[in-house]
C-alpha cells in the first residue's frame, strides 16, 4: 500500500472521531495491519487498516482498493478497540 485517498465524505466521518488527514498520512509510515473486514458489504471489498500515529493513537480505518492496486480508499475510521490493537501488536 502505498497511497490513502480521503474524500469530503472520508474527511467529515474522520474528524467527526477527531481524526486529522495528518494523522490517516502517518499509518502509512509507521507499523500497521490489514486484516479482512468482517462487516463488509461484500465479501473481501473492504478492509481495515490499523496501525498507530506519530503520537501513539492507534486508529483503525476502513479502506477499499481504488482502480490503482497500491492505492486505497479510506472510507472512515475511529480509535481502535481492544480486539483491534491486539491485532496491531500480534504483527
């Protein structure tokens, strides 16, 4: 994965969590996880990034692959759960 891509919709689902485009850019350089969503409208269409911030947040987004197969789409996101950064820390 090499690109995030957030829409206005993204944006305003993000920062309605508090969640700047800042720190959805610094997942991507910094550890993270890709694992299948469960709750996808179609099997497989969907993902969940989580992965941690320069400040230590851990987030987790929903992301589905754009046309580019190295570009995703970030659909929203929130603070992960418990379950979630075990995950992260299971990598």
């Amino acid at each position: 994965m090499v690109e995030l891509l957030l829409t206005e919709a993204a944006l305003d689902k993000l920062g309605a969590r508090a969640i700047s485009a800042d720190e959805v850019a610094e997942l991507l350089r910094n550890a993270y996880a890709v694992v299948r969503n469960p709750r996808a409208p179609t099997p497989g269409s969907r993902r969940l990034l989580i992965g941690r911030t320069n400040g230590g947040r851990c987030l987790t987004l929903v992301i589905e692959q754009a046309v580019e197969p190295t570009t995703w789409l970030t659909i929203t996101g929130w603070e992960s759960t418990e379950i979630e950064r075990k995950l992260l820390s299971d990598r």
